[in-house]
C-alpha cells in the first residue's frame, strides 16, 4: 500500500513539474525590433556596445529590455538614444540627423606610427583618419627606430584636414658649415676633403697622414672650374666614393637614396643646386649638399645626412 502512494506521489510531482515548466518563458525568444534611419545613410548601428554589423536604413532584433544605440559614421559626431523594446513590437527611429565633423586625415613616413592624441594613446597606427570637432590638437608620432613628432593640428569650419609628417631616423647623423677649400690654396694648410662618417674636414696632402681618412675633395676640374670628387687616387688617397645628383634641393625631403650601380659618377660640378647622394668605400650612403660658394679663396661650404647603417639606403 505505501509503495503504491509512493509511486502515485512521485507521478504528481513529475506531471507538476512538467506543467511549471510549460509555463517558463524562455527569454531568448522574447524579442523585439528597433528600426533605425539616419542622414546620411550607411551608419554602423551598435547596440549595448556592440557592434551589430549593421547599416542604417535597418531593423536590428534584440531582447525585450532597455537598450542603448549608437550610431557611427567617419565623418559624423556619434548619435546615441536609449529604447525600451517590448515583446513581439519594433520601435521606429527614423530621420535621425547626424552631426558632420571634419575628418582629420593623419599620415607619416615611415608608416605603422603610433598616434598619441592630445597626451591620449589612440592606440591606432598610421595611416589613420579621424573624425573631428572644430578644435586645435596636439599629436605625437611614436615609432621604431625614428624620433617622436609632436606638431598641432587646427580644424576650422568643420574642413577636413590632411597631415602628412616625415619622421627623422635615429640611425642618421647630420653634418653642416663643414667648409672645403681649394686644394691649389693647400699652402695656407686649408682643408680641401672630408671624413663623411666623422665630419671632420681633413688636409689631402701626402704628408699631412690624413689622406687614408679622406672621402670627398673640393679641388678644381681638370675640364675647367671645379668639383667635388672622389678621393680615390689623387695623392696616394685610397678611399672611393660614388656620387649620384638627386632631383631635388630640399635635403630633408625623407627620399631614400637609390642603390649604387655602375651609372653613379665620381664627380660632380660645384655649380649643382639640388643634394647629391653619396656611397663611401665603408659601404655607408650619404646625402650631401653645397650650401654656398665662396671666393678669395675659393671654397665651398656643404652639409650632408649620413646613415650610420652599412649598405642602408634609407633616410
């Protein structure tokens, strides 16, 4: 008798417990929509955060509940409201305006440069655009192997802005007011070559002990006026240097030199305005620029960028 009252109290209890759990409402299915539209179209739609992979003009079905939308665009300042989503209902954002910031276009070479924004890590990398508010801001460029760039960037009337910053290595050294004269003036016991790696502007006699030292020499050309050369072979010199002339005048420009072939020259005329790339016997490349000529004695002042990298073209 009491193990048939057993068994029928375990059937009651198994036939309520089924009929509770009919009863729950499985809250996964307990949805709703939210319509959203915007001017301009094509706004990537977040909700509670994340990113829904969605573009404006479009509906996104989420759980019944409270939730907050962003809207993103490039370009655009973001557009958040919250919506209290029923079950089975959708709710209706449309004509939504967004507000048009400038796009503040950050580039540099090299590229892959960390932007620090207004003391801020962006944590984001070169080439980057922005959307922006009319402001002034600070940036810092970080990258390997190159010195920080810290420069402001002013927006007005919301116009997009376009920055391209070059960033100085670290493994260039930089020479200038180095003055070279005239080798028929050696008697004065004027230096008429140069040590690219030191910067030291060297005596070319045979006697001086200077001449294993020397790269390049002002002296005048055997076609007529002068030239800076080689040193090799001139008064027992022994290290030989290629030139190549560039096509620009601005040194500083951030142009790797090319790679030295049989086209590079062992002179050029002292008349050249725009640098001239250089390749010395250590295997080291250089950009090399007159600066000025000078008369009584004739000399000429030059600076140059020398890459302390062997066989490293860039700059």
């Amino acid at each position: 008798m009491i193990k048939k009252f057993l068994t029928s109290a375990f059937l009651l209890l198994v036939i309520f417990f089924i009929g509770c759990e009919q009863d729950v409402i499985d809250p996964l299915k307990d949805k709703g929509t939210i319509f959203v539209d915007s001017k301009p179209e094509e706004a990537s739609i977040y909700v509670d955060g994340r990113n829904t992979s969605k573009l404006t003009p479009s509906a996104v079905e989420v759980v019944a509940g409270i939730h907050h939308v962003t809207l993103k665009k490039l370009g655009y300042r973001d557009y958040n409201f919250t919506d209290t989503v029923t079950i089975g209902n959708e709710s209706s954002f449309v004509g939504i305006e967004m507000f048009r910031l400038a796009l503040l276009n950050i580039q540099s070479d090299p590229s892959n440069a960390t932007i620090i924004l207004d003391g801020i890590n962006t944590t984001s990398k070169t080439p980057k655009v922005f959307s922006k508010d009319n402001a002034r801001y600070e940036i810092t460029l970080k990258v390997e192997n190159y010195y920080d760039s810290t420069f402001t960037a002013e927006i007005i009337n919301a116009q997009d802005l376009d920055i391209n910053i070059y960033l100085r290595p670290k493994f260039v050294t930089r020479y200038s007011g180095v003055v070279l004269y005239d080798t028929t003036n050696a008697a004065a016991n004027q230096p008429s070559g140069v040590n690219l790696e030191t910067g030291n502007p060297l005596l070319v006699t045979k006697n001086s002990g200077q001449s294993n030292l020397v790269d390049l020499f002002f002296s005048p050309s055997e076609f007529g006026g002068y030239e800076i050369r080689t040193a090799s072979g001139t008064n027992g010199m022994i290290r030989d240097t290629r030139f190549k002339v560039s096509k620009s005048e601005n040194i500083n420009d951030g142009v790797d030199s090319p790679s030295e072939d049989p086209t590079w020259r062992n002179s050029f005329p002292f008349t050249t305005n725009n640098y001239v790339f250089c390749y010395d016997s250590g295997g080291h490349y250089s950009k090399l620029q007159i600066v000025r000529v000078l008369d009584n004695p004739k000399r000429v002042e030059v600076r140059w960028i020398y890459n302390d990298n062997t066989f490293d073209t860039a700059f």
